[in-house]
C-alpha cells in the first residue's frame, strides 16, 4: 500500500483498502486502513463513501486513535465548504503513512477553491482570497498576478480573469432531423 500512495495511484490505494477491510476478520480492520481509506475518500471528494466509512469504523477504535476524527473534521468541514476552516484542520502533523495523502488533499483543496473563485467573484478582497485558499494576502496576491488576475495594491482587491468560455454550437434541427431518421430507418432495415 505505501507504494501506491508514494505513486500517487489513489484509486488503487482506496480499492486495497476497500478489500482489507472487506476480508478483515469479523469486518473490522486496522485503524491504519481505516484512516488511509477516509483520507483517499476525502482526496477524491467522495464524501458520502466518507461519511459512510465513519458510520461503520466501531467506536472504539475512533476514541483510540486521533488521525480518524481528525480526518472526520475535515471531511464534515469540506460538506459545509468552510474553506478557512478546512486548512485550519489540514495543517496538522499526520501519521508517516497518511503525511503523502493529506499534502494531495490540501494541494487539490487549494485548486479547487481558486477555480471556484475564478467562477463565482467579480472581485474579492484579499484577505478574503486568502482565508479562503488558506495562504497569506501576500501568498493570494501573486498568486493573483502569476493567474492573470488584476490586483489592486492600494484597496486590497482582486479582479479574477473570467475564462473565455465558447458556447456550444447547436446542431441546426434539420440536420438533427435528418440525422434521426438516417438512425431510424437504419434501425428498421
């Protein structure tokens, strides 16, 4: 398991853990496991699985070990989007086998949330920007400037650069139509 996640292959992590959880005796693995699956779950935004793997971990085994509820917090705070919080939650110091997991979440967190700035800001506040993407105003700023995006020194606010978006051409309805009948009578020869 330690080389998947040192590869990156996520995917192959959590489908491994899955299967040792499901041949554990009696249904009940390692906490070890049980956190590796829950930071993978949180890293591919599956939150439901997430919230599901919480509900079926025994009790005892979340009171005995701190990186399980630690990982919970973050996923309910990635439920309610409360970005601040969220990398208040990440920048803790994670167990060796969970340290390359958590460095992905918070680098995909990151990304996330600048993309969702792009989207929903005309502009924003600095200090704003940079609750929200967990950095320093002087960290959001140039990362501001290095996306393009027109910062303005002496208010404090940034202006995201919309992406040209094209809008999809719509087919003509005649050639639509003459494509369906082109299936239809396909189909009934």
């Amino acid at each position: 398991m330690e080389d998947l996640v040192r590869a990156g292959d996520f995917d192959q992590v959590a489908a491994y853990c899955e299967q040792l959880e499901l041949e554990a005796p009696s249904g009940v693995t390692s906490p070890e496991v049980y956190g590796t699956l829950l930071a993978v779950y949180l890293l591919q935004n599956d939150i439901n699985n997430a919230r599901f793997l919480w509900k079926r971990i025994p009790e005892k085994l979340k009171k005995s070990n701190g990186e399980i509820p630690l990982l919970w917090s973050v996923g309910q705070k990635l439920w309610r989007r409360d970005f601040p919080a969220i990398h208040a939650a990440l920048n803790q110091t994670w167990p060796q086998h969970i340290q390359p997991i958590v460095a992905a979440l918070k680098d995909q967190v990151h990304k996330r949330v600048f993309g969702l700035i792009v989207h929903a800001y005309d502009s924003i506040g600095v200090q704003d920007m940079a609750a929200m993407l967990g950095v320093t105003p002087e960290q959001a700023a140039a990362e501001a400037t290095s996306a393009g995006w027109q910062v303005n020194a002496s208010n404090g606010v940034v202006s995201p650069k919309k992406e040209d978006r094209r809008p999809t051409t719509m087919t003509p309805s005649h050639e639509q139509l003459s494509k369906m009948t082109e299936y239809v009578s396909f189909l009934e020869n």
